[in-house]
C-alpha cells in the first residue's frame, strides 16, 4: 500500500512526500512443517512416554514482518 502527495514550491520545484507499507495486514506465510524423524533404533516395547521430535511441527515463517517506509523527494 502506497500514498503519496505532491506539493508545489514556487514553479521550478516540487517536493514529494511517499509512505509506503509492505505487508500491512502481517498475514503470517508459514513454511513447511519439519520432517526430521528419529526412529527409536534400540525399541524394545511400547513407550511408556510418547516419542520426542519435531516431526511436522511448523518453525519459521516465510516472508518479512510489516514494514514502514517513508521518503520525500525534492524534483528541480
């Protein structure tokens, strides 16, 4: 999202006033979740406590957070 004003100084400049937002409503983008497996290599029965890991547990979102930017020009 993009606004902007433009304003007259005398007639041969002019200077311009920008405030731009990226990501303004912060909608989260998430990656995909973990696939990192550990098998249990010495089993010997069923747990008695669950299993650890982090087999798809989403970690790290994908994208930036809300930025602000403003800026002015001077045109002559």
């Amino acid at each position: 999202m993009s606004l902007a004003k433009q304003f007259a100084i005398k007639e041969r400049f002019q200077l311009r006033f920008e405030a731009d937002a990226f990501n303004i409503f912060n909608q989260p983008d998430f990656d995909a979740p973990n696939n990192n497996v550990t098998f249990f290599p010495y089993y010997s029965g069923p747990p008695s406590i669950p299993p650890q890991g982090s087999l798809g547990i989403i970690q790290h979102t994908i994208g930036s957070p809300r930025f602000l930017q403003l800026s002015l020009h001077l045109f002559f």
